[in-house]
C-alpha cells in the first residue's frame, strides 16, 4: 500500500486537538531549528493556517521536507502528550499545513545591503544559509555541483519525500529575488570565491565519502550513495545483502526489496536494540520481510560463478567493546550484490577567514532538520561578522 504522506482533514483536526497546550512548550525546545510546534498548532486550531505557516517557514524554511522525514527523536520525544496515550505527529502535522495551506509570494521589500555571499552546495544546510543570509539583504549564489538542488535528500527514497516536496521548500527560499541559483556549479576551492568579490563564503558540502568495509573483496560491493542515487540502474531480483544497521541501511533495504529482489538480508555488526532506527523503519523493516543478522561481521568477500561468497563471523561485547568470535567464521553463499551502507564522511573542515562550513560536511552525518539548524547558525555568523 502507497505510504500516506500527508494527514486528511479529519486526521489533522483530531492531532492538533490533542495538543495540551504546554506552557514551558517543550516541543519547541527540541527543535533544533527553533520551530514552534506549540505556536503553529494553536493558530491551526484556531483556523488561522496563514499564520500557522508563517510559524513554521519562518524557523525552519525546510519544513515541508523536515515534516515529511523528522525522526521521532526531537519534537515528538518532548511531547507531553506521550504522558496521557501517544505523542501528536507533530512533523506529519507541520508538512500537512505546509502542503495544504502555504502559498508563495515574491519578496520584494527586503533591501540589497551590498555584501554578496556564496554558498557551496544546495542541500538543505546550504539552503537554510542562503534564506537566511537573503533575507538580511545579502545578495546570495548558490553554487550546486549536481544538476538538481536537495543534495543527500535526493537519497531519501521517493515514496518517503517526493522530490517535488524538496522543490516546494526551494522555491520558498528563492521567492526572495537576492537569491541566485547555479546547478552543474562545481567549486574546487572556496578561496577563488573570496576573489571574486564574495564577502564571505558558506560551505555546505555535505559528506560525499561512503565508508569502506575495509576487507577482502570490498571491490565486489556497492556503495550506499551509488545504489541509492539510482536504485533503477542496479540488479532488481535476486539475494541482497546490506551491510549496516542505520537509518541509510534500511532505506537500502527497503528499496531492494521494493524493487524486486526477493530475499534482502541485513548485516549488522551489534544488537537488534542497538540500531539506530525510528519506530517507522523499524516498521518498515517488518513490513517488507526484511532478515536481520545481528551480532554478525563481514570478514571478506569472493565471487564464484557469478555469485557472491560473504565469510562472516559472529561477534560479542568484551567489557562493552565489541569483537570477534574466533572459530566462528562461515561461508555465506549464492548473493547476487552487497551495499555497503556503513556511514559516511567528509574531508577535515576548519572555519578559516570569511569560509565558514555548516551541516554534514562540518557536523557528520545528521538529520535535515540539524543540517537546517547549522546552516542559519552560519548564516548568523556571517550576518554578524559583516
Ligand atoms: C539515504 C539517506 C536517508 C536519509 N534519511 C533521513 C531522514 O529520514 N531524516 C533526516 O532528517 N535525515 C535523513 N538523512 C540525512 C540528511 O539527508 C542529511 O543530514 C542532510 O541532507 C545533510 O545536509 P547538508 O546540506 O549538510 O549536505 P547534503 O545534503 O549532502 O548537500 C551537500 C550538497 O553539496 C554539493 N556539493 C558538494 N561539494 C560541492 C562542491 N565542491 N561544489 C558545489 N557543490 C558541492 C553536493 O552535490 C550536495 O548537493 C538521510 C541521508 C541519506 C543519505
């Protein structure tokens, strides 16, 4: 059954009357965008949904997406609602309104302060940079290597954020005209930028590296990235194995399975309890016949006739660090592909004069929300610092 993206209206009104009305609002507290919830809610009760979407664009300018792919570890975590019976959907809420009730306006009364801004990359901490820094008068060029904004978003399976959801959010952000968008716009180094009259410039790169597994055979694999950017393009029957246990790890996964291969197994290294997953893809773990072996390593990787041979070994906690179990390695055989989906990292990057370095690139792997919240804390530094 297609995912249900958006609550219908009855849905919508029965979740935002169970908001309790806090008054230390918590929800707020755990956003790290500094979104409302409390605010857009009550506005929302009240039939005022032009100022429950000002609520939430004007904190977080991703709110369709982040409303859409939120995990529950922020906002619903603080909802003292849980206290009674369960949290209210609070993301699943904010992309609602989002989606049914924001229309866009060209700004036209912001005032060019005469400074200039680039900004490297077009995921979502660099385009929370560029809204901010815009909407303080600078004039702002966003540089995008790829031919299409969203950056690892593009990564999130379609059917969980459509990619028409991330061009919602963009073409928010870019209703203000100081803003300019440059795709198939690789930057080799920022410092060019300062030369070209840029005041300053904001790096938003992301973490372009998947991690390897570091083993024998590790030529046999697939990274995540590559996999997940085209999942068309790659064997859609067969065995699957995935190694990790993350978030990236199921959306892999998932997508596999989706896509037709008929047995999809999960390697991970620790404990079911261990996995850093949200409720929902937990879920969807289950709901999509996904086999999990835990507590299990890969230790190399051969091909024989065309197929896969994964040796594995199991492991276990030796004073909370985990190990290897001598004598326990076995030949896993007939995969038709392995995707690595282990994380991913960024080169070294340090704030240097007027370069400044927001969302995975500076902080690792995140949340969109947290890439959003890093891009306007550089986008205020700037803003101070000129
Ligand atoms: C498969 C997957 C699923 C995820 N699921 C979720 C989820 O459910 N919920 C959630 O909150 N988060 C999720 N995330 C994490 C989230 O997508 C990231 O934390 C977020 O996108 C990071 O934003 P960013 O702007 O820092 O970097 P990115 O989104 O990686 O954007 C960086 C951009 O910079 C561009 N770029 C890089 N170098 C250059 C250069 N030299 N010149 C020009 N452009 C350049 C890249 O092309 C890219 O577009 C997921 C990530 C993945 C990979």
């Amino acid at each position: 059954m297609p995912k249900q993206l958006y609550l219908n209206h009855a849905q919508l009104n029965a979740e935002i009357n169970r908001c309790l009305n806090c008054k230390n609002q918590p929800c707020m507290k755990a956003c790290p965008a500094g979104c409302n919830p409390h605010d857009f809610i009550q506005y929302a009760k009240n039939n005022d949904f032009d100022k429950a979407v000002k609520a939430i664009t004007q904190a977080n300018p991703m709110g369709q997406t982040c409303g859409l792919v939120c995990p529950d570890k922020f906002c619903m975590k603080a909802c003292t609602r849980a206290n009674i019976d369960f949290s209210i959907n609070i993301p699943k809420v904010q992309a609602t309104i989002l989606e049914k009730y924001r229309c866009n306006n060209k700004k036209t009364n912001i005032t060019y302060n005469n400074k200039k801004v680039a900004v490297i990359g077009a995921g979502p901490a660099g385009m929370a940079a560029a809204e901010k820094l815009a909407n303080n008068g600078f004039r702002v060029a966003v540089f995008e290597a790829s031919d299409k904004i969203g950056g690892a978003l593009n990564m999130i399976p379609n059917n969980r954020l459509p990619f028409d959801v991330i061009e919602k959010d963009w073409k928010f952000i870019a209703q203000n005209e100081l803003i300019s968008l440059h795709l198939n716009a690789f930057v080799a180094n920022p410092e060019h930028l300062l030369q070209k009259g840029f005041c300053a410039v904001i790096v938003a790169s992301g973490e372009p590296n998947c991690i390897d597994l570091g083993i024998e055979g590790e030529e046999y694999s697939i990274s995540y990235l590559d996999y997940l950017k085209s999942p068309d393009s790659y064997l859609s029957s067969g065995n699957i194995a995935i190694v990790g246990g993350g978030a990236v790890a199921t959306d892999c996964a998932v997508t596999a399975r989706q896509n037709g291969a008929e047995n999809v197994e999960m390697f991970i290294r620790r404990r079911i309890c261990d996995m850093r997953i949200t409720e929902e893809e937990r879920k969807s773990l289950i709901e999509n016949n996904i086999d999990l072996t835990t507590m299990t390593k890969i230790k190399k990787i051969s091909k024989t006739n065309g197929k896969l041979v994964l040796y594995t070994c199991k492991t276990h906690f030796v004073n909370g660090k985990l190990e290897e179990i001598e004598g326990t390695t076995i030949q896993r055989p007939n995969f038709d592909m392995l995707i690595k989906a282990i994380g991913s990292s960024a080169p070294k990057c340090n704030d240097s004069e007027n370069i400044f370095y927001a969302g995975d690139c500076k902080h690792g792997g995140s949340t969109v929300v947290e890439a959003v919240a890093s891009g306007k804390d550089v986008a205020q530094k700037v803003i101070e610092s000129f």
